[in-house]
C-alpha cells in the first residue's frame, strides 16, 4: 500500500481538562515521546502528537465523515502544521480516492521528494482505516487520562467514527 500510517505507543502526560480534543492532544503528549508516521508513496513523514496532530484534528474529523459520504466527489484539505504543511486535493473515483498533493513543509525536509510522487490511488477504506488508528490512539489516551474536554464536538464525532468502523 502506498499510503498507511504507523502510529506507535506515544507517552502520555496527566491533563485534567482542555478547551477541545486538539488542546487536549497538544498538552497529553510530551515533547519527546514517540511519533506517528504517515507512508505517502513509500516516503515517512513523521507526526508528532504533541504539534502536528493538534492542528490536523480540526480538519481530520470532517475530511474522514466527507470521503465516506458518496454524495461528495471531491474536497481539498490543507494541513496547517509547521512541521506538516501540504495542500490535498482529493476526487472519489469509485471505491477510491485520488489525491494530488503539494507539500510545503514537513520534517526531515522530504518535500521535494514528496511532490514528485505527489499523486496517490487509495482505497477509500484503506484512507479512512489508516486516519482512524491516529483517533483511536489519541481517544484511548483520552479516556484513560480522564481528560475533561469544554468541547467535545470534534471528539465526539471521532468516537462516531469509531464506532461505526467496529
């Protein structure tokens, strides 16, 4: 497969509450613990839970809910992290989902070699399994920290995610 992700066992810190499940992630995981990588096209990118993820959930959880809807034929997804900054466009084709990538940023500078295999093929289950390992991790450590959250929006919508995918 040319796009999975590896999602590791990342420490956790002690978090009463937070304002929303991104600021949540952002003070649960410490600075030095274990990255999530993504493959695109046989390339790793790393993700660090504490920075990149947080500002990635916002637009995850909404870009996985709409490649499942059959009514949408395409969508575009910027991630805005520092360390992982990439623009998606991406059109269903069938079971499928072609997305064409422009990357801007990411660590290990592996830009240049990520826009030249900027094109990917995935199945649409494939995509949407790969991300909700990510949010099954993520709200695991949640649930287990007891981690109070003001707003449970995006959250909640993960665990739908979820559930549905059991």
């Amino acid at each position: 497969m040319s796009f999975w992700l590896q999602v590791g066992s990342p420490e956790t810190l002690e978090v009463a509450s937070a304002a929303d499940m991104a600021h949540a992630t952002a003070q649960m995981y410490p600075m030095n613990t274990e990255d999530a990588i993504l493959f695109w096209n046989r390339v790793p990118v790393r993700l660090e839970y504490r920075y990149d993820i947080p500002v990635l959930l916002d637009d995850l959880v909404p870009l996985l809910e709409e490649v499942q809807d059959p009514e949408i034929s395409q969508t575009e997804v910027y991630w805005g992290s520092d360390t992982f900054s990439a623009d998606w466009n991406i059109a269903r084709d069938g079971d499928s989902l072609r997305i064409n990538s422009r990357w801007d940023s990411v660590h290990g500078s592996y830009e240049p070699l990520l826009n030249e295999r900027s094109q990917l093929t995935v199945s649409i289950d494939s995509f949407v399994a790969e991300w909700l390992k990510v949010l099954r991790r993520i709200t695991s450590d949640l649930a287990l920290r007891h981690v109070r959250l003001e707003d449970d929006d995006i959250a909640s919508r993960a665990r739908t995610l979820l559930s549905k995918a059991s």
